[in-house]
C-alpha cells in the first residue's frame, strides 16, 4: 500500500516537525537498545538515521530486538533498514555494516547532532563514550546502563554529566548467558529516543 | 572546614596528591568499566594513578554495565 509523505505526517506537531525532519541522529549499536531507539526515531520521523552493527540476527535475539523469524541470519543493519522502510520510507537511512572502534567512529558519525550508545557489552560502551567525548565534546551522547532483569520502573532514570547522558539505572547486571527482556530494554531505548527529541527541540 | 572534593555529589576529604585512584579506594568502587570526568573534563584510564584531581574539583564517575 502507497502513502503519502503529507498523509504519514498528517498528527504531527507542525511547531516541532521542521526541527525534527532537518536532524540527523547516530546510533551505535542495532541489537535491543538499537534496534528499538531506530523504530521509534523513525516513527518521528528524524530526518535521516545512520546506524552502524557488525552483527547478525539470531534467534535469541528475537526476544527483544525488532525482528522478525524470517530475518535471522542477516546483517542486523540490513534487516532494521528493511524493517524501517516499511514504518516510515520518508526518512533517510545511513546503514553501516561494521565493527565500530576508535579509528572509524568520528568518521562514520560525524554529520550527527546527538549520537545514542546502543551496545551491549560495558567496554564497547566505554570506549564508544571516550571517543565521542574526545572528538566531538561539543555534540551530545545518550548511552544506556543497567536494564538487565524486569520491574523496578522506579528505579529507571536519566543523568547527565554535561553532554554526556546516562539512561537506565546504573545497577542491574546481566546473569551469565541471560539477556535483556523487552520491556525493561525497550523502556531503557525508548528514554533514549525520547532525550534525543527533548534535546532536538531544546 | 576541612578541604574537599565532590565525588558523585558527596563532599570527600581533600588530601595532598589525590589521584582517581586514591578515590576510587575511598569510595571503594572496584567496578572496572568506567567514565570519569573532573570539573566536566573525561579523564582517561592511562591517567587514573597520575592525574592529581585539585581542592575544590566535582569528580563524576559513572559505571557502565552491560546489556543492551
């Protein structure tokens, strides 16, 4: 089925959509954070997202990550651009096949206004941080920490520390071998989502 | 009134040639993935047991743990 642009548009707040289809926001990561901050910014409709993953889709990761069955075995970035075609065609996507590191991060990421941290391992979020933080102490960073488990909504919150953000509530650990559950990462991702609006619109 | 730093918004005592990681054993923080930041600058891994963090300084240390 054909839409159109001025249609998918058609409830949104003419005050802040100008704002919103001229951002471009980075994600770093499109597992359970990722995968989620993605549908919802594109449901918005920010401009354009450039989203870097060397990863692929894999059952287990169906419990939380927006996928589908028949999308296990591809690139994680290729199935979450198909998927977020059929959302919203009317934003641009940037999709990047790669392991991220020091070296490729200021390259890949350099037209963003707010760049979200959506890995999954501590050391990949520390080193994505100080190398943003580094290059580009200018430019906003939303990373996540502490979503393992479920409940404990009271504990979820967000903290900044100048241009660096932190969602999540910065105590829950992963079991060996057990991961995420959606409600508690897709709350965590949609935090994140929802900070990248607040700032756009500041 | 004693000299002090602030380390995640509680005063600490402040002491000749405090290091990161002086603080951290005050705090007693044995998490190893860490950002720091003094005064709002990102105080990296290499300069943990070198960098004197001055009288005065706010010291944030936030812990990343995984999952995501």
């Amino acid at each position: 089925m054909k839409i159109s642009q001025k249609d998918f548009f058609s409830k949104h707040d003419p005050k802040i959509l100008p704002i919103i289809r001229k951002a471009t926001v980075g994600i770093a990561g499109a597992g359970g954070l990722g995968s989620n901050v993605a549908v919802s910014l594109a449901r918005v409709g920010i401009g354009k997202l450039i989203i870097a993953d060397f990863d692929t889709i894999e059952a287990s990761n169906l419990n939380r990550q927006q996928y589908f069955i028949e999308q296990i075995g591809k690139p994680k970035v290729i199935a979450l651009l198909e998927n977020l075609k059929k959302i919203n065609p009317f934003s641009e996507y940037q999709i990047h096949h790669i392991k991220l590191n020091e070296k490729n991060i200021p390259i890949i990421f350099k037209d963003v206004d707010i760049l979200v941290e959506a890995f999954d391992k501590a050391e990949m979020k520390k080193m994505l941080i100080e190398t943003w933080l580094s290059e580009f102490p200018e430019k906003p960073i939303i990373a996540a920490s502490g979503l393992a488990g479920y409940g404990m909504n009271e504990l979820i919150h967000t903290k900044k520390l100048d241009n660096l953000y932190i969602c999540g509530d910065e105590i829950t650990k992963l079991k060996n071998n057990i991961s995420p559950m959606a409600p508690r990462v897709g709350i965590v991702a949609n935090m994140q989502a929802n900070l990248v609006l607040e700032m756009l619109l500041m | 009134m004693k000299k002090q730093i602030i380390v995640n918004d509680n005063p600490i005592e402040w002491k000749k040639n405090l290091t990161i990681d002086k603080i951290l054993k005050i705090m007693n923080y044995s998490f190893k993935m860490l950002v720091i930041k003094v005064d709002g600058k990102l105080i990296k891994k290499d300069e943990y047991g070198t960098k004197i963090v001055p009288e005065n300084s706010d010291v944030k240390i936030i812990h990343l743990i995984s999952g995501g």
